[in-house]
C-alpha cells in the first residue's frame, strides 16, 4: 500500500531522525529501461487552463484566488492555476518544525522582507540543478547497465509495526537530503528568488504550500535525474512504497509538477495535480503518453521522433524500443524520409514496434538482447528462431500465422544492417562492418528458404478459395440516397448554429459521399488539404477544347470541379466534385476555428480538437450500417473500386477509354498505352464523370453495350428512391469474358452469397451457353481488303490503331465493298495487320 510521509513544508515529521545514506539501500535488479525524470520546463503540459475571474472591486487580486497562484510562481498572464486545494497524498500538515518556526514568526517576516528588498537576491536556481536540465539531451541509454543499481525509496518499520519518519528529500539548490525541507529552504536559501516568493506568503496559506511542495518535488527530480544517469543509488518518489523490492522502471514523473509516481496511478494524480490543465478524464494512457514525453530527449534522438515515440501506448515495447539504439535509429532514418508528412507517423510508430516486439520476444526463445545482435552472422540462426516465434510459424505445415509481419521484418532486419554498416564505417570500425556486410550477403542467401517462401506460400493458399464479393448497385443507390439526406440535413443545421458536433457530421457524410462518386483509397480522401481544396482549378472550358465535347460533356465540365490531391506512391490523382459536396466543404472551411479545429490541422476533413482527419473507413462502415443496405460489408471503398472495375465491361469501352478510367482510379494497368486526345483535366470532367454518376444513380444497364461518347446523362437529374434494379447477373450475360469468381459476387440484389453451380439445372445451362456464346467470324475478301488497304494503310505503316471516325470515314468511302462490315471490325482488321506487320518487321 503506498504510502506518503511528505509534508507540504517540512517534507517530513522525523522522530528519530537518522541520516540516510542512497548507498546504504539494498539493491534490486529492476527491469532493462529506466524511467528518465521530465525537464522542468514542462509543469504546464495541457493547453488549457483553469482561470478564475473573481477578483475584488478595488481591483487587487485575491490570495487566494488562481491568477495569484500564478503570478507568485512566476507564470505568465495567460496561464493559471487551478484553486483545488493540495490533497493528503500531497503533504501531511502540522509538523513540530511548523509550529517551532511559528514562534519566531515575527523575527523570520523581518527577515524574508529584509530579503525580498535587497537587489542581492538571486534570480537563478544552482547552477548544479541547470546542470541537470542542460543534460537532458544526453541521457544514458544503454538500457540494462543504466539501472543495474537503482532502488526506490521504500517506508519502513520499527520492531512493534509502527510506522518509522525516514523520508528525506533532497533541496534543490546544494543537493542535500534533507527531513524538514521546507525550514532548510527558509533558513539557509532564503535568499533564492523561487524561494523568497513562497516565504512571502502568510503561513499555512495554500500558495505558501503550492509553491514550497513544487520546489520540493523539483529538487527529487533533480536528484533522481543524477541518480539515473549515473546508474546507481535511490530515486524518491512522492509516495513511498511499502515493499522494498519494487521496479523503478514502473515510476514516472508527472509533466506538470515533476514528481515521481507509479504509471498505474499517474492517471489519478493528473486529475487533482496543483498544476493541471483542465483535461476532463484524461484516461492511463494519454497521462502516460503526456509524462512521457516530457522526459529528457535521448542523444541522437530528435525531438520529432521522440513526440512520435510519446504518442504511443506506453508498455514493454515501448520501454524495448527507447533502450535499444538501433531501433531508435531505424526510427530516425524513416523519420527524416516521412516525419514531414503527419500521415506517415503511424506507419513510422508501426515499423518500430515490429522491431520492438522482435527484440522482446527474442530475449525469451534466444539469448540475444539487443537488435544490433540480431545482425551478427554468428546469430544469424538466433534471428530466424526469434522471427519465427513472433509470426507464429508451425513446423508441421510450414506455415505462418502473419505472414506479411515475417516479410516486413525481414525488409527492416536489410535496413538495420544498412544502418550499423554505415555507422561502423564512420566509426572506423572495419570488424562491424564485415559482420554487417556477412549478415546481408547471408540474408540474400538462406532467407527465402528460412522465412520468405513460407510467408508467400502461406498468403497464396488464403487467396485460392477467397470469395470476390461486390456491392449490390441497389446498395449504392440506398446509401447514395441517405447520404444526400443526412447532407442537407447537417448543412441547414450547421449554417444557422455552428457547433463541433454538426460539424464533425457533415465532414463525416461529406468524406463519405466524395469516397463513394470518386471510388477512391479511403486513406487518400480523407487526408485530403485545406489548400488543396482552395486552390482548386475554377477557370473555365476553354473554347477550342469545348467544340470538341457534346453538349452533354460541355454541361459536366460546367457542373463538376476538379481537385488534385497526392495518392499512393506519391502519384498525382484528381477527385471529381458535385456542387453539393463543394458547398459542403466550403461551409466547413468557413466554420472550422469556431467549431475548434486547430489552425496545425491541415487536412479538409479534421477531427475537432485534434490535429489528425476522420477515417474514410470508419465513415463508410457506420453509413452502411444506416442506411439499411442488404450488405453493408460490401460497401468498402476497395469493393467499390474492384465494382467499377468489374463492371466496366458492359460497357463497349475502347482502349483509350479503359486506360482513362484505370488512370482515374490510380491503377496501374496498361499505363504505356495511355492516350489522350484531350487535356487530362478535361477527360475526367467530361467523360469519367458519366460512369460514375451511372454507377451512383444505379442506372448502368441503361447504357449497356455503349461506349464513353454514346452515354448522356443529366448532371442535375435527382434519384429517387424506388424498387430495386436489374441484378448484375442479368447484365453480365451480355458479356463475354466474365469469369465465374466475378459473376459469384454479383449474382443478384437479394443474397451476397456466391451462385450455387447446379450444372443440372435448365436455367444455369441456358446462362452458360449465353455467356459463352461465340459469334460466327466471316473471311474477308480480297475486295474488302482492298478497299481497307486503299484509305488505312498509312495507319498499318505507322503503328497505330485507328479510332471509330477514321474506321466510319473507310466504311463511306467504299459503301458497296464494306456495307456487311461495321466500324469495329475495321479497326481490329487494322489492329492485326499491324501486329503482324510488326512480327514480320521483328524478325527480319
């Protein structure tokens, strides 16, 4: 039961009084990574703070009241202080030292007022505690030696059970332990300018005590801070415990008022801390993750990746990845390649867990320690067995339980070993970089043997028997619908009263709704910026490029806006917009300070009060769940893609058209064969746009069998809720080249489950044959060739494959010789003279 012998004055009510000696404390063997005490500079962690505006009428601000808190402690105007009052776990009040310096309280006021009148009052703390603030940076992070000597301060016990005063703690400015720290501060550093504010107030005052338990706790801190970069002695925490054998690593100090807790109870301290922000129920892990990154930057270290190192959930993991080097290395090379984009942190934290949960699962099935270990050529068995154990691999079947883990670990394992290369070779030290460059040259020899053919055998097998389920086109209609719904619900609501709950709505439906029209990664529309959106193309059609497009295709470039955000690999992608989603966004611009976005947030759709944006995913999930789809899993942004994608063969879409819809959804299929006879920008407006609204609107068997240029449709049209339209199967007969695992995800709008492949039934027998329908081919004669060959052989010359006008054009030259023949087979006629004339060509 942990324990607290401090008083808010005195420290300590001693009886016996003894001295005690650090050295003198038996020693434990704690766990591998020390707790490094936070800087002094971070008492106020949380933004806001509890202000108090009473104040008398004269003016003069009341003694009791936070704003004198925090002019008496030297904080600036803008910050407070809460007025709760130091609790019992804080200090023990009435002590035999109070009521002895009581006596001469008269002789004592003289005194601090002589001293807080004369200009010799010192207006720095001891150099020696500087000393400690100044080494943060250069914290010992050698994890086991570090704390093979540390002992926390336990209570202890006279012969008949009672309880024995022994505390002492250490004053800040000579460093030495001390029972009544509050009258050795009075008496000896009075003339110390933090101290002569805290004398200053009466006795028994709550700011006399506020600011005597702060000077307190920062000379523990200073003390602890010295006592663990040295690696041996005794740390004193603001509770004593009453074992003796207690992990030291299990203490943090507290980011506001520096002292020295249990991680399990931090989360309660901060909730009644003198020096708190106002945070309601800040829960274990955010307190951890606050105190935590108050603590010294280790060397080598920068403070960047030490806030991402913060944000983590602290734990043993965490604990492995700040002790070890090399991880934290790692850590620092891919956040010098990505720390600039916030989007990439979590994949950073991500990458250094792996390695961290590596290194502690290692230490349990093998004797190795440390990561710059595992790249030891003579350990190189060591680390596939560590491998092995952290992916779960079974030597019966040769299989992994993650195997994508074993191949990520596998790729940073090359990486390390890149890093200690390097280094050794800075360094100087010739036999680390032979060990380096012999644990590569082993990797690329025995690995795929040891992990990767198993990891990639074992994802093969999941993929075989995968079922490719599609979203039904009456499900995209019904949350289509609803979406719209909820938007000119939350827009109305938002405009007349702005507040951070509609707010977060509206950019929820908006994300969603520009998800579902775009068919884009969740993960690049949601981390879409403010400035992209703003600075968004609004210049209009320009005129020679307008006589090109119908009237249809004029109306789209009109209706729709473009936007150009950063996709996968860096790729420059364009998301199309409607005017309900930009009058959305443009709202949410106009609104986000007053709804409590942070100007750092920079992303579109921003998470009031913080600095990341909503999840596309998350948004999805939640709508499709609402609106009453019949298979609301189907509804994922990576289904609604392989839809568009799978579907898009009903369309009579040449080439040229398939490359632009592929360009359009990021994909990397047939990117050597793109051609534009139009400005990209302008593709996408006028005729990407017409299958997207197709597929919206549910209306794409309306168009079947047509291509980009035959679809018109009415940007302006509504969609009304009505029965539910043609099933995909009925539309898939009309194609030749769908394959059952495709045709088994969009069977019909009433089941999400595969067809059942009865070959005796009539009706299934009738469908195959349909589908697999071949019709019949005709020569042709010598006197259709000629008349081909007499206006299309400068396209076979040349190599490239005629559109639909210059096929009309040879057709209406030659009516009587080609009448039978349509402008498609022209073309593929064109098409396999050219790929023999270019076999021929080849050969020759």
């Amino acid at each position: 039961m942990d324990t607290d012998s401090s008083s808010a004055e005195d420290g300590n009510v001693s009886h016996s009084n003894p001295k005690l000696d650090p050295e003198s404390h038996p020693v434990t063997q704690p766990a591998e990574d020390s707790v490094i005490p936070s800087p002094t500079d971070t008492q106020v962690a949380f933004q806001n703070m509890d202000t108090d505006s009473s104040s008398a009428e004269d003016g003069n601000v009341s003694h009791s009241s936070p704003k004198f808190k925090k002019q008496m402690l030297g904080y600036d105007s803008e910050d407070s202080l809460s007025s709760m009052e130091i609790t019992e776990d804080e200090y023990v009040p009435g002590s035999d030292c109070e009521s002895d310096t009581s006596s001469e309280g008269g002789s004592i006021l003289k005194k601090n007022s002589a001293t807080m009148a004369s200009p010799a009052v010192k207006n720095e703390t001891r150099k020696t505690y500087k000393g400690h603030r100044n080494r943060n940076s250069k914290s010992d992070t050698s994890g086991e030696s570090s704390i093979t000597s540390l002992t926390v301060m336990h209570s202890q016990k006279t012969d008949d059970g009672s309880r024995r005063y022994t505390k002492k703690h250490y004053c800040l400015f000579c460093e030495k332990p001390q029972s009544k720290i509050a009258r050795h501060l009075e008496l000896v550093h009075g003339d110390q300018s933090e101290v002569a504010k805290a004398i200053s107030s009466p006795k028994n005052s709550k700011e006399r005590k506020l600011q005597l338990t702060i000077l307190r706790k920062q000379g523990d801190r200073a003390h602890n801070v010295d006592v663990i970069r040295k690696g041996k002695g005794v740390i004193v925490p603001c509770k004593q415990t009453s074992s003796p054998n207690v992990n030291p690593n299990k203490f943090l100090h507290c980011a506001n008022c520096q002292g020295l807790f249990k991680k399990r109870f931090l989360w309660k301290h901060m909730k009644r801390c003198p020096l708190r922000g106002v945070l309601p129920k800040p829960g274990r892990t955010r307190a951890q993750s606050i105190c935590a990154f108050a603590q010294p930057v280790q060397e080598g270290v920068s403070k960047g990746l030490w806030k991402l190192l913060s944000d983590m959930k602290q734990g043993e993991v965490v604990d492995v990845i700040k002790s070890d080097h090399c991880i934290l290395k790692y850590g620092e090379q891919k956040y010098n390649l990505m720390g600039h984009r916030r989007s990439d942190h979590e994949l950073i934290r991500q990458k250094m867990r792996e390695l961290g949960r590596l290194v502690l699962k290692g230490r349990q099935v093998s004797p190795l320690k440390s990561l710059e270990e595992y790249i030891d050529p003579a350990n190189f068995q060591h680390t596939v067995n560590a491998v092995k154990a952290v992916t779960g691999f079974q030597c019966e079947t040769n299989k992994i339980a993650v195997p994508t883990l074993a191949n990520k670990l596998g790729q940073s394992l090359m990486k390390v070993a890149d890093i200690v290369s390097c280094d050794a070779r800075i360094s100087g030290d010739t036999t680390k970089v032979q060990k380096a460059e012999d644990f590569k040259h082993i990797y690329q020899t025995r690995w795929r043997e040891m992990i990767s053919c198993h990891a990639h055998n074992t994802l093969e097998e999941k993929r075989y028997n995968a079922p490719l389920i599609l979203p039904f086109a009456d499900d995209v209609k019904k949350l289509h619908i609803y979406l719209k719904e909820k938007q000119q619900e939350y827009y109305s609501t938002l405009f007349n009263a702005p507040n951070t709950k509609t707010w977060a709505k509206l950019a929820k439906v908006t994300l969603a709704q520009m998800i579902i029209f775009n068919r884009k990664r969740q993960g690049e529309a949601c981390l879409m910026p403010v400035q992209s959106f703003e600075s968004r193309d609004k210049s209009t059609l320009n005129s020679d490029i307008a006589d090109s497009l119908s009237e249809v295709e004029q109306a789209l470039c009109k209706y729709f806006s473009r936007v150009e955000i950063r996709g996968k690999r860096g790729r420059k992608i364009a998301v199309l917009l409607a005017p309900e989603m930009i009058k959305s966004m443009e709202l949410l611009v106009k609104t986000r300070e007053v709804c409590g976005v942070p100007k750092e947030n920079i992303y579109m759709f921003a998470i009031p009060g913080c600095e990341t944006s909503f999840r596309g995913s998350d948004c999805l999930r939640c709508f499709a769940m609402e609106c009453g789809a019949k298979c609301p899993k189907a509804l994922s942004s990576t289904k609604l893609r392989k839809h568009i994608s799978t579907m898009s063969r009903v369309l009579n879409m040449n080439d040229t058209e398939m490359d632009q819809l592929a360009d359009f959804l990021g994909h990397d299929i047939r990117i050597h064969r793109k051609y534009y006879r139009l400005p990209e920008g302008t593709l996408q407006l006028a005729k990407i746009t017409k299958v997207l609204m197709a597929m919206e609107q549910g209306r794409l068997n309306e168009f079947r069998g047509k291509g980009l240029d035959q679809i018109s449709i009415n940007p302006t049209e509504c969609v009304e809720p009505g029965p539910g339209i043609e099933s995909e199967t009925e539309l898939s007969d009309h194609s030749h080249d769908v394959t059952s695992s495709e045709t088994a995800g969009t069977s019909g709008v009433n089941s999400s489950r595969p067809v059942n492949t009865n070959e005796g039934s009539p009706e299934r027998t009738r469908e195959v044959m349909k589908v697999t329908s071949v019709p019949r081919k005709r020569k042709w004669s010598e006197v259709e060739i000629a008349a081909v060959e007499e206006t299309m052989m400068k396209f076979i010359h040349s190599g490239v494959t005629p559109g639909k006008v210059d096929c009309v054009a040879c057709i209406t030259a030659a009516p009587k010789a080609l009448g039978e023949r349509d402008w498609q087979a022209v073309k593929y006629y064109i098409k396999n003279r050219i790929t023999a004339y270019e076999r021929k060509t080849s050969k020759k």
